[in-house]
C-alpha cells in the first residue's frame, strides 16, 4: 500500500482558506469560508491504501458526494480520493449541535454552497449512507426541490449516479435496471446498475461491517475498490481494458501449494500494458508481488501462489499503460489445511505484573521438527514478545508476564511452524490494563464509530489524545492507540414519581439503590478491563435529591441527628417542639424542599433540608464509589461538568464523597485545586468556541487552576462548535494552533507541574456552604451574590499578583485545616458560621493572625439562623445596630501611601453596610455616616472589617481606570506582611492591569506563568526580587541571569519562564551499550538538580531515522534518576538506535546511543 | 514567493466569485411560544409569548428581527407589548435591544398594541428585506429594515399609509450600549458633542442627525464580573423628518425618542451594530462614514425589487412547461392560475402605488413565496416522470 500526501498546491489552496477563516474576522466569505474547511477534501492524514486507479487513464472524474458529516463517515471521501482519480467535493447532511434537528450542513449558507457546487459540471453524484442502522440514510430525495431538480436533471443529461447504502425508486427505476450487470461491475456484490434516460446509476448495499483487527484495512481497502467501480461505471469512465481473476476453486488445499492457483484473464490491452500482481494476506501482510508485460492485447495467464498459511488472502491486480492505471481487479482466496491452530486464552486482560496466559490446541499431524510460536503483536506489527515450544501435544499451555511497557492492545497469535514455514494460526486480542494516572492528560468527549474509526483514532493519538470519555464499552482499537477510558456510566437525575418518590427509586432506600448501582456497575467490566482513569456518574447531572419516601425520611433524621446531636438543639434552631428525632417531619408532608420554611422565615429548617439534599448525593456518590472499587480496586469515581459554586452546592462534600471531580470552568475550580488531594483528577470541558484565541484562553486557564488534565467536547463536531478533528480527520485550523501554543505542555510542563507546588503566598479564604446559602435570605442580596463577592476578591487578589488556597467550614470541624499557615484569611460574604469556626478564627487572630472580611461576618449561625449580632464583632472592634439592606453612597477611605503621604482614594457609588459601629475599632474611611475600613487590633493579630462590597469598587482590571481597589487591597494585604514577590509593570511604569501571575515551585527553581485572559498585546517588565537565571519556555530561549524581564504579553496564550538560582544542566543517560532483538533497553534518565525535578522529551530514533512512538514520550526525574524502558521488538531493525533527552527548562538535548544486534532465534 | 502569488489569485478569484454572487441569508426562524414567567413585565405574566425571529446573514453581519408579544386567550386579537414588540436579538441582544427597540406610536397610540398583520423576510438581488406590516385604526404602517449584501448597518423605514389625521408620530429606540449592566459609564457621541450617563438633553435636529451609543467601562471584550462588553451601536436618521429628538443616558437602558413630522409618511433610519469593534475603532469609523449615509438614506429605494419587478408572465410560462409533463396535476394547474390572477392586481396595485400598495405588496410577497416553493416541486415531478 502507498502513502500519500497532498501535492504542494493543494495544500496551499486548502492553507489559503485556513487563514482566510482565521485572519478575515468581519470578511465577506466568513461563514462560507468556514464552510469549505468543514467540507475540505484535501487531508494532510494519509492513510495506507492500494492506488487502484491514480493516476487513471480516463484522468479525473468530478464527483459530487451527499454524505453525513458526522464521526469518521467524510473520510469515506478522502479515502476513495486516494485510490482513484477523483476531484470530488462534499456536502454534508448533519445533526444540528445540541439539539434533534438535522439538516443540510450550513443551513440557508450551505444549500447555497451546494446550489454553487450543483450549477458545476460533475461526472457523477454519490450518495453515501453510514453502515449502521440508527440514522437516516442519505438519499437524493432529501435535498431541497430546486436543488434536487438541479441534480437530477444533470443526471438525465448524462452523469451518473450512485447510491450507497440507501435507494431511490423514483430515479433508479425498476424498469430501467441492467438484467445483467456491466462486466465492469460483476465482482462488485450487490450492486444494481440503470439507465437514467441519458445517464447511468448504481445502487451498492451498505458497507460491510468491519471488525477492528491488524490488517483490518485490506477489508476496507477492497470494499473501497467496489464503491470506486461504481463511480467509474456510472461517470461512463469504466476503462477499455477488461480483467478477471479466476481462481481454481472456492477454496485452495494448502497441500497444493507452491502451484498455479488463479487464472488471469485480460482483454483489450494495449502493448505497453503492465500488470502489477499482488498477493496480501489479511493481516496487510504482502506475501508476493509480481510485475508482468502484458504483451498483447487479449490473453491469460495462469498465476502461482506460493506456500502460504492457511488462511484468507486477497490477489489483486493493477494494470497500468504509460504509468496511468487502464484496469484493476481483485478475488479473495482462501487457502486451507488440515492441521489447525486454535487459541484460548485463560482473561484477555491483565493488569501489569499479572499473567497473560492461555493454551494453545493443535488439530492434524503433528510431526517432527513442527513448533508453534507464540507471539505478542503491537498493532505496529511489531513482535514484542514471544515463546517458542515444540507442537508434540494436542495442546500446549503458555504465560506471559504483563511488562509496563506492554502496549494497551496486545495480539496474541499461536502460529503452527513447519520448519520455516508457517502452516496455519490463530489470534485473539488482550487487554493491558493502562489507566494513564499520574500523567498531564488529554481527555477526549465521545469515541470515534465507523469503519474508518481507526485512523480518526490514529489521528487522535498523533494530536496528544490520551484518554477518551463515553458511553458503552471501549472498543478495541481504542487500546490499539494506547487510549485509556472514562466510561459514562449513569446520569444521575432526580425526577420523581407522582407521590413524590425518586426515580428509579429512593436515594436512602438501601436495598434498592444497592441493587441499582450494582446493576450500573457490573455493566462496566469491559471497561475495567481496558483500563479505567476514572468512572464517571454523568455530566449535567444533579448533585442534591430527596424524596418524600420514608426511607429518605428516616436517613434525614439520622443526618439531622449528626448535625445536631440532641434534639433540643434542633428544637432551639428550628423553633420545634419534637421529643426525639425519629419524630421529625417535614413541615408539609409534601413539601420535599422545605420551601416553606423558607417563605416563614425559618432558614434553620430550610438550609438544614438543603444541606441534607447535598448530603444524600454525596452519600450516593460513596455508595457507588464503593461499588466501583469492588470491581477496579484501583477505581477512582465522581462526576463531571456538574456541581457549581453559584449553586450553593457543597463542594467540599463532593471532593470527600469521590475520588474525582471535573466542574465546568468556573469558582468552584480555586475550591477544588485547593482542597483536593492533588492526585484526584480534576479539569475542566472546553470546545465550546472555535477561534483559537477563546479556546487557549479556556485551556490555559486548566494549566494555571492546577487541573491536571484538559477535556475537550467533543473529537467531532461541525457548526456552533468544532471538533478537535475535522470532518476530513486532520486537525481543525485552531486545533493546529491550540497544538503549537500548549507543545511545551506536551514536552513535559504539563507533568512537571503535576509534581511541583503552586505557591499561594500565605493568603487563605474561607468557603462556607451556610453562607452560600445566607446570601440568599433577608436582605443579603442586596449586598450581591456569595459567588460574585468571592470572585471579586479572586480578581484583586490576582491583580496584585498574587494567588490564594481556599479552606472549607467543614475543614475547620473537623481539625483538617491549620490556619497558622495563612498570614492574611479572607472572610468574602461570610455571613453564617457555626459557633466552633468563629472561635477557631477568634484564636487565629489572638494568636497573630490577619482576619479580613468584607460586609456582615457571621450575623448568622451555622444554620442560618439569624443572630442579634455577629459572633465576630468583639474581632472585628464593632457593633451591630441593625440588619439592614445595603446602602449605597458615595464613600472615600485615607490611607497612609509608600511614602508614608496620606491618600485619599474615592468610593463612589459604594454598596455597605449600615448597620454596624465601630466601637473598639478604627475607621479610615466612610460613606455619609457609614464606617469603611474598620481596623482592629485583637490579641497579637488584627481583623480588619472593609464594610463594603468590593464588587462595586471599579477600577482594578480596566486600564486608565482609577487604582482605587488595588489601593485598598494593597493596604489591607499590607497589614499581613504580604505583597507579590514579582511584580509586573507596564511601559509607563505603573502597575500592568488584567494580568495574572501563577507560581510553583519545585525544588529551587520557580515556574512562573503570565496570563492575561482576555484584552490586548502590551509590552510589560516582570522584576524579580533578586538576579535569577531565566528561561522563557515557550520560546525555548535562555534570557541570562536577570532581575528584570522585557516581555510581550500575549492576551489570551499564558506564557512561562522559569526562575533558577543556578542555571539546570542538561540531564544525563545511562544506557547499556548494546542488546538483542526482543530485550529492552532501560535508559536511566538522571537529573543535574540537587534538589526538586526536571521534565524531558524523550525521543528514540531508529537506525533509518523514525522515530519509535512506543516509547513514554516526557519523564520528570530527579537526581536518584528514572529509568526510561526502551523495548526492541523481535522484528525490530538492527543497528544503531538513539535516545535523546530534552530537558523542558534548558532546550538541551542528552543523547544515548546503542546497539541492536539480532537474537538468536531470528526474526518470528 | 510562488506560493505567495498563487495566494493572492486565489484570494481575488474568491472575493470576485463571492461579490458576483453575493446575496443575503434569510431565514425566519418560526413562531415560538410559551407561557410568560417571573421577571417579565407584570402585565404579562401569565400570558401566552408569541415570538418570531427572521436573521438577515450578510455575510459580514447577522441581523435577527423579532416580533415579540403577549397574547391574552380571552382576547385573541390584541398584541401586549411587553418591554417593546420590534426587537434586534442579534448581533447582540443588548444593543438594539432584542426584547423591543423601536416602539411607532400615532397620535400617541403606540402600534405594537395592534396584532402584526405579517412578518416576513425574504431575499433578492443583494439586499434582505424584513417587513413589519399593520393594519392599526390610525393607518396602515410597514416598517421595513433592509440589509445589503456585506453591508454591516440596516436601513430602516416606517412607511404609513393613514386612515384618520395624524397629528403625531413618534419612535421610541432603546439599547443598552454594550452590555445589561447598571454599573456602566454610558456615553452617547453626536455630532457636537459627548453626553454622559445621567443626562437627559434635547438634540438639535439640524446639527445632529446621528447618534453614537457607547460605554466607557464596558468596551468591546471588557469582561465585568458577570458580563463582558459587546461593543457600541449606532443609529442615523433624516433630519428634515424629525421635530425633535429627546436622549435620556441612563446608567442601564439609553432612550432616544424622536418625535416625527406628522405631515410626513416615509420616514427613514440607519441602525448599527459594533458588536466585535472596540469603541474607538467604530466611532472613527462611523464618524467618517456618516455624512455620506445620511445622503444615501434619504435617497435610499425601499422598494424591494424582488417583489416590484417580479416577472409574472415569465413565471406563468415556467409553469405551463412543468405543467405539461404532469397532466394529471390539475389541483396544481389551478393553483396557479388562481395566484397568477390575485398576483396581477397586486402588483399592478404596488406598481400604481396608490393607497392599499402596503397591503397589496403585502398580500403579493405571500404569494410569490407560495409560487416558487411550488414550482420547484412541479418541476421535479416532471422530470421524474419522463425517466
């Protein structure tokens, strides 16, 4: 089979309207632009496949397809592109995104494309419809009736039609079939040929279904050539020369063998005809190729096979005059033997360290000097291990130890040898369980389906996909690429019967929900088998449920007995009288939220009810988490894109109740890189915008939040959003982008940073889930949202260049959390607290502690009961004189500036609180009679009460706006002893707005991002506090020992420079001189760093210059050294081989080289 | 630099092959309806939405106009405008607000009261055409918004034909420059001036025939804490149809309310939107273009060719052709011929432009839309049986 790229010009067509998508933002053919990058059949993506007919003699046929432009089905286009001469185009019929509706790709703008496209000379139109059933077929009778018109009336006058897989009776007409099919089409099966008055049809029956196999192109390969027969027949371009293979019989007796087998039979040659004669076995493999001189014009000639394995096979014959092809044809062959080999494995999968073992059964004679081989294939071909025994028994039992550097997919093939000879074989796939943890990932939404799906999957793989997410089971070629999973196994919803009771039953119902889950879960073992990064409980699904069932009521007061030990406590909160806790009650039978409660004022009984809700899913969380790990012991389960901090939901709850947790990008991901282990996967879906500026924007906002994956919706997708691939499986225009800015993520960030420290500078803030839910009660609103006042001091924060680590309510309950690790805590909208926080955060402020709070600390309690006055005013140096809404004024504070010189910084417009005083406090400011920034002095620490919203303080991101809020947050941060260490400054000098600065640590060495995530481009100096050695990564250049770097910032793209007190030294590689085929290399991999990591690119050459894509691409070592395992498969080519090392921080490249030399045993 | 020159051929086939070809993208997205919910005006709630939606793409900019009202079961005929009935919902539904911008009132009776009589969007000879067309007790009004091929601005034009005195015709325009936000810095530019948020001022309708609606925090890709800054919008009028021009800047919604000639029925307007354009970019650029729209305006054909110049005979002779191959169709034949009769007094009546020529290109634009739907069909049937 050949490869195949595109020529030069096309590639610059097809690049020229790239850019014009990209570049003409506002330009006239935007959207019809974009069009033709959806329908582009010029692919970059070569796949192997027989040139059947390119160049042909007839020269190109114009061929109009009408396909779907769904998953792998437009490469169906590409395909037959690369086999035979045509100049085709495409038009889509698609499933509009998000929704039920489908219809012509481009709507009003794409039947316009394809009106233009109609209007063209075409020699043929295709319809193609998928070979599975579940979706329409495509059919001429689905265009529009003008353009239906314009289609059929070209094929009246002359082109030709061809519907694959689908029919139209009103145009190929029953009494105009061919009773006897062209000779042309008579090896194609199932098709039907017609006269369209002047034109020619042919209707083909759908694709065959093509299992996932090694060698699974031939089948392709030879359906590909039928479709191509058709569209040459019914452009009336079938050649002139006419071939047939004959073979001697249905089947071949292997015993027959070396021998004259098929007959060739040609007529209509010209003298410069020559044949090429092929024979290919099913697993691609090429056992004889034959070239002959035709000679005269008709002849035959019969055609000897040699002694092959019993088997199938194909022989195929391309006949070409002048170097362009004039005919081509093919016959399967099937050759068979008396002896047989039958393969059972004990599991077809195995984690690393187990055994993969199995027993091998012979069938016929067995004589002397016959071994069967038992080998382990890549889906390279590669022979990555093998066992060799004699065949003297019927059968022969075998094991293999599971190596880590095993790939996903093994082919285990047992194959009877005669000598040198192979005489017959069998195979079966096996798993290595591989579940890519520990690793910076790339996750993919949904799975290629189709015949084809194996190359989008190769393209996937080429393109840094590493794990892919969805429903059912992983098919096989999945484990080819070396794809781990995410399988979706539920979607949690809280629908409920007409009583009131959850569907399919009860959360708290024991019995039921077990049954259930475990139902849910059994269904996964394939999954398991394959090797599992996470299970997934669904995405948009809800994360809080209860019921009217009594189960559910008995799990309620069981929860309301942990939250409140004895039930007068309740009683007091909720202003009930009940006796014990198996008495309580909702306080309407069917009022499953408490919603009344709330509407009465009675927020205890309310929050308490919603708290439980949250409770429940939790608790289901765990219920299948457990379920989960008796099936993967090693399985990690939780949910993703649900869960949001907006929604009051409880986040700590869910990172205790998973093992895993990607929200949609949002608030909730500062709580959860701040609370969860950083082994527990955590990211965010992106795809959801097509430029690539938005889309790096989303995807380095992951690396900066500390997630340790990007997710990306969805590998196919045309119109609101795209695909990471496009319809002809190349990577989308701002794909290829979005692949260029993140390569250093690739080269080994994304796993160095996986191992070192986000610094958060000792700022802690508090998340507290009663007073999410106190935001939303009395007057609260008035003083903005939970989320919008936590976000607001997110962005001061990080306009000061700063970052922070969240702590949760329940952290402190529970004695996780040590507070003498923060200098300053914010206390944002903090408005309900159970009495043990506020005294935790009273001693932390005794004890030296900085207490920051914006309006209303702790004015209710642990259940949002309101209380008479806050339970940290004595903190704060206030006093509460009334609940009140917020008052909005104009408002001004004094602070003492660097200079020591007073300032006075206006507050217009200000949102505060006017219901407190300051008593012990001091006040540096006000609005009318309203105290703002309230200081206080307790203990050996200090609280400082701001009294106001700083989401109503303008100014800091916006350039030229007034520095007001930096101001103010410098002071207050002032008071802690806390300010940036690097600092950013535009060319005026003054402080750069709308910029972040993200810092980790590993070992010395700093790692430190710039991101601005949205605006424009801005010559800024980042200073450091003292010279240091630094690196800018992306640009992979070194910038000298510096305490001041120039630097462009590029809006939207983070950039990376590294800090280093001594400049890091390449990494150094120890490998054995030389091995035999079939042994592994093992390179150690040693950093120069006395302390902390570095991240290299590992590449290995082989001796003609490939690379071996087998080999784990990035390690991070450190100075004990890793060790890399480079294996040499047993068909490997000798020579020399070299290992390069390149150390992500520097750009230098270690090299290693060594010798293979071959085994012994000699190849297969 | 091979490569080069060949990009640059292709680039100037591409954009020849597009003008040449250039039309606008209409599509009329449906009625929509539901039941209206909290946060909608009081008056509403309860009530049935009816909302339709028709998108003008011009391939530089789409457009989407929307009729949008509540309707009362209990009486069917009548239209409740809730926050307005004329809305602009794209490029960006903040600007000209999509919810209701351009509000007609008629000696004080505001037209959206009266249930629209047709909604319809079509497309020809490279402009899109959006009528709004009722039948009120004053008059007869179309309001018609033209979008050209490329073009990045809508004309508009309110045409009355009156059946009682007018005495007074005002356009009530909202927009909510760049963003729904309240903590704004709105600003409107005219030709004299800058009027920041907060004022309420008087145009002088000589000198200030255009207005340019902005907001100083949030400009195009400012993001705030809930919303991010779309950019500014525009509109343009003719000074010598207009009596007055009353601007209040609020800090969330910006009102412009142009009191018109009463002795006028023709009366003309140029909307923008700078969705995607920074402030400064647009207002230079709307500054530089103005004098030569206003111009264009006030001679501007509103008459759409597609409908004035449709060629009936021509039609009729396609149709017999088809016809021929279907003998059999004679509910078709006589479809035909019954919308080729109600079609010639239509047109004739357009064409005479006497009163009744609003509802009869009306009536005419329903029609013709029937007729080439249609013929399509009749077309493809014939062919198919001649296979």
């Amino acid at each position: 089979m050949a490869t195949r790229r595109c020529p030069d010009m096309k590639r610059t067509v097809f690049l020229f309207l790239v850019s014009l998508m990209l570049a003409c933002g506002a330009c006239l053919a935007q959207d019809m632009a974009e069009l033709e990058v959806d329908h582009s059949v010029r692919a970059g993506f070569a796949t192997p496949h027989t040139d059947w007919a390119v160049p042909y003699v007839h020269g190109k046929t114009r061929v109009l397809f009408f396909l779907r432009g769904h998953g792998t089905e437009p490469r169906e286009v590409i395909e037959l592109q690369q086999r035979f001469d045509l100049d085709p185009q495409m038009v889509f019929w698609a499933r509009v995104i998000d929704s039920t509706k489908e219809g012509w790709h481009g709507a009003e703008r794409g039947v316009q494309r394809m009106t233009r496209l109609l209007g063209e000379k075409w020699d043929a139109f295709v319809f193609l419809s998928p070979g599975g059933s579940g979706v329409r077929d495509v059919s001429p009778d689905m265009l529009p009736g003008e353009q239906q018109y314009q289609m059929l009336k070209a094929v009246t006058e002359g082109a030709g039609l061809v519907i694959v897989g689908s029919d139209d009776k009103r145009v190929l007409k029953e009494k105009n079939r061919f009773r006897q099919l062209p000779a042309f089409l008579r090896d194609v099966d199932g098709a039907s040929a017609f006269t369209i008055t002047k034109g020619r049809g042919v209707r083909l029956p759908k694709p065959p279904a093509m299992e996932y196999r090694r060698g699974w192109q031939v089948d392709y390969d030879e359906w590909d050539m039928c479709v191509g027969k058709a569209i040459l027949w019914a452009a009336g371009k079938e050649p002139k020369l006419n071939l047939t293979l004959q073979p001697k019989g249905k089947e071949l007796s292997r015993t027959d063998l070396p021998g004259a087998a098929v007959t060739f039979v040609w007529q209509g040659a010209s003298s410069r005809v020559t044949a090429d004669i092929k024979l290919r076995r099913d697993d691609g493999k090429v056992l004889l190729t034959i070239k002959r001189i035709l000679g005269k014009s008709e002849g035959a000639l019969d055609l000897s096979l040699p002694l092959v394995r019993s088997g199938k096979y194909h022989l195929d014959v391309v006949a070409r005059d002048g170097g362009r092809v004039a005919g081509f044809v093919s016959v399967p062959v099937a050759i068979v033997c008396g002896q047989t080999t039958d393969l059972a494995l004990d599991q077809n999968w195995a984690e690393i360290g187990q055994k993969l073992s199995g027993k091998v059964r012979l069938s016929g004679e067995r004589g002397a000097g016959r071994r069967v081989v038992i080998s382990l294939f890549d889906r390279r071909d590669r022979q990555v291990a093998r066992q060799i025994v004699n065949a003297d028994a019927a059968e022969l039992s075998f094991s293999f130890t599971v190596e880590p550097w095993f790939p996903m997919l093994l082919e285990v093939r047992a194959t009877l040898m005669d000598g040198k000879n192979e005489v017959s074989t069998a195979w079966q796939f096996a798993n290595v369980v591989k579940r890519h943890r520990d690793q910076f990932n790339f996750v993919m939404w949904d799975a290629p389906h189709g015949a084809l799906a194996p190359w989008a999957e190769q393209s996937l793989a080429e393109t840094g996909v590493k794990l892919h997410l969805s429903g059912g089971s992983p098919p096989s070629y999945l484990a080819a690429y070396d794809m781990a999973w995410i399988p979706y196994t539920t979607h949690i919803d809280t629908a409920k019967d007409d009583k009131g009771i959850m569907k399919p039953m009860c959360w708290a119902d024991d019995a039921k929900i077990q049954a259930h889950v475990d139902g849910i879960v059994d269904k996964q073992a394939p999954s398991r088998q394959h090797g599992v990064f996470v299970y997934s409980l669904g995405d948009e699904i809800a994360v809080r449920g209860s019921c009217l069932d009594p189960h559910c009521l008995a799990a309620y007061r069981n929860y309301l007995r942990e939250q409140y030990a004895n039930i007068a406590a309740l009683n007091t909160s909720w202003g009930s009288y009940y006796s014990s806790f198996d008495e309580v009650q909702l306080s309407k039978p069917d009022d499953n939220d408490e919603a009344g409660a709330l509407r009465a004022g009675n927020f205890p009984r309310w929050f308490d009810r919603q708290a439980y809700q949250s409770y429940n899913f939790c608790k289901l969380c765990e219920r299948f988490g457990k379920s989960f790990r008796r099936l993967d012991p090693q399985s990690r389960c939780g949910f993703e894109g649900a869960g949001t901090f907006g929604h009051a939901d409880d986040l700590d709850g869910f990172v205790r109740a998973n093992t895993f947790w990607s929200p949609y990008p949002g608030t909730a991901d500062e709580v959860v890189r701040s609370i969860a282990p950083r082994d527990f996967p955590r990211a965010n879906w992106m795809g959801y915008t097509k430029d690539a500026d938005s889309l790096l924007e989303k995807y380095w906002r992951m690396v900066t939040r500390g997630c340790d994956s990007v997710w990306w919706w969805r590998w196919d997708a045309m119109g609101r959003f795209h695909g990471w691939l496009a319809p002809n499986l190349d990577p989308y225009p701002a794909v290829r982008e979005i692949l260029r800015d993140t390569q250093i993520v690739r080269d080994g960030l994304g796993d160095l940073l996986l191992s070192s420290t986000m610094q958060t500078d000792g700022v802690g803030i508090l998340f507290s889930h009663a007073s999410a839910y106190a935001a939303r009660v009395q007057s609260s609103p008035s003083y903005g949202t939970y989320e919008d006042n936590h976000t607001a001091f997110h962005n001061a924060l990080r306009e000061m260049g700063l970052n922070f680590l969240y702590f949760t309510d329940r952290q402190m309950r529970l004695g996780e959390v040590d507070l003498s690790k923060f200098k300053v805590i914010f206390l944002p909208m903090t408005q309900a607290m159970g009495a043990q926080e506020v005294e935790m955060l009273r001693a932390y402020v005794r004890n030296g502690g900085v207490l920051v709070a914006d309006v209303r600390p702790a004015i209710y309690d642990g259940h949002v009961k309101p209380l008479a006055a806050g339970q940290l005013d004595d903190v704060f140096g206030v006093k509460r004189v009334a609940m009140s809404a917020a008052f909005a004024g104009n408002g001004s504070v004094k602070l003492s500036s660097a200079g020591g010189k007073m300032e006075t910084l206006d507050l217009p417009g200000v949102r505060a609180d006017a219901g407190v005083q300051a008593t012990q406090a001091t006040a540096v400011g006000s609005a009318g009679e309203t105290p703002l920034l309230l200081s206080h002095d307790f203990g050996k620490g200090r609280a400082m009460l701001m009294n106001l919203t700083i989401t109503g303080v303008q100014g800091r991101s916006a350039k030229g706006a007034p520095e007001t809020a930096a101001r103010l947050m410098q002071w207050v941060l002032g008071q802690a002893q806390v300010a940036a260490p690097l600092t950013l400054t535009g060319t005026d000098g003054q402080r750069l707005r709308n910029v972040e600065i993200t810092r980790w640590l590993n070992g010395p060495v700093q790692i430190v991002s710039v991101f601005r995530h949205h605006g424009t481009a801005e010559t800024a100096e980042l200073r450091l506090p003292r010279p240091l050695y630094v690196y800018d990564l992306k640009a992979r250049k070194y910038l000298g020992k510096q305490q001041a770097v120039s630097l462009e910032i590029t809006p939207f793209r983070a950039q990376f420079y590294v800090l280093a007190p001594q400049p890091p030294r390449p990494v150094t590689l120890k490998a054995v001189p030389s091995l035999t085929t079939g042994g592994v290399q093992q390179v150690t991999m040693t950093s120069s760093l006395a302390e902390g990591q570095q991240a290299v690119k590992v590449q290995v050459k082989l001796p003609d210059g490939s690379v071996a894509d087998w080999v784990c691409p990035t390690v991070v070592t450190d100075k004990r050294g890793v060790v890399v395992d480079v294996p040499v498969a047993h068909n490997d080519p000798k020579g020399r081989w070299t290992v390069s090392a390149t150390d992500l921080y520097t750009g230098a490249t270690a090299t290693a080289r060594f010798m293979v030399k071959s085994s012994e045993g000699g190849d297969r | 630099m091979r490569k080069f020159s060949l990009t640059l051929t292709v680039c100037f086939s591409l954009v020849l092959c597009s003008v040449s070809q250039a039309q606008v993208l209409v599509s009329d997205l449906g009625v929509e309806t539901g039941i209206i919910g909290a946060g909608a005006p009081a008056h509403t709630i309860g009530l049935q939405r009816h909302q339709q939606t028709i998108v003008m793409d011009t391939g530089a900019q789409k457009y989407a106009l929307r009729y949008v009202v509540a309707l009362d079961p209990k009486n069917p005929q009548a239209a409740i405008p809730g926050e307005g009935y004329i809305g602009m919902p794209e490029p960006v539904g903040c600007n000209w607000y999509g919810g209701g911008f351009f509000d007609l009132q008629i000696n004080g009776k505001s037209i959206g009261t009266t249930l629209v009589h047709s909604f319809t969007g079509r497309s020809s000879a490279g402009r899109g055409t959006t009528d709004f067309v009722f039948d009120t007790a004053q008059a007869v009004v179309r309001v018609r918004f033209v979008a050209r091929a490329g073009g990045d601005c809508l004309f508009a034009q309110a045409l009355l034909e009156p059946k009682v005195e007018i005495k007074s015709v005002r356009v009530a325009l909202r927009c909510y420059p760049s963003a729904f936000v309240s903590n704004a810095d709105r600003h409107v530019l005219t030709s004299s001036r800058d009027i920041k948020q907060g004022d309420r001022t008087q145009l002088d309708v000589a000198g200030e025939g255009w207005a340019f609606y902005y907001d100083r925090i949030y400009d195009t890709g400012y993001a705030g804490v809930n919303q991010t800054g779309a950019g500014p919008c525009a509109a343009l009028w003719v000074p010598s149809q207009i009596g007055k021009v009353g601007l209040n800047v609020g800090n969330y919604a910006v009102e412009t309310v142009l009191d018109l000639k009463p002795t006028l029925c023709d009366f003309r307007f140029v909307f923008f939107d700078h969705a995607g354009r920074k402030n400064e970019a647009a207002k230079t650029d709307f500054q530089k273009r103005a004098p030569a729209l206003a111009q264009e305006l006030a001679a501007f054909a509103f008459t759409d060719p597609g409908v004035a110049q449709w060629p009936l005979a021509q039609k009729q002779a396609e149709v017999r052709r088809a016809l021929a191959s279907v003998p059999v169709d004679k509910e078709a034949a006589a479809r035909y011929e019954h919308w080729g009769r109600e079609l010639a007094d239509q047109l004739k009546q357009l064409h005479d432009g006497s009163a009744g020529a609003i509802m009869a290109e009306a009536d005419a634009t329903r029609t013709i839309a029937q007729w080439e739907g249609g013929l399509a069909d009749l077309k493809l049937k014939a062919l198919l049986n001649d296979i």
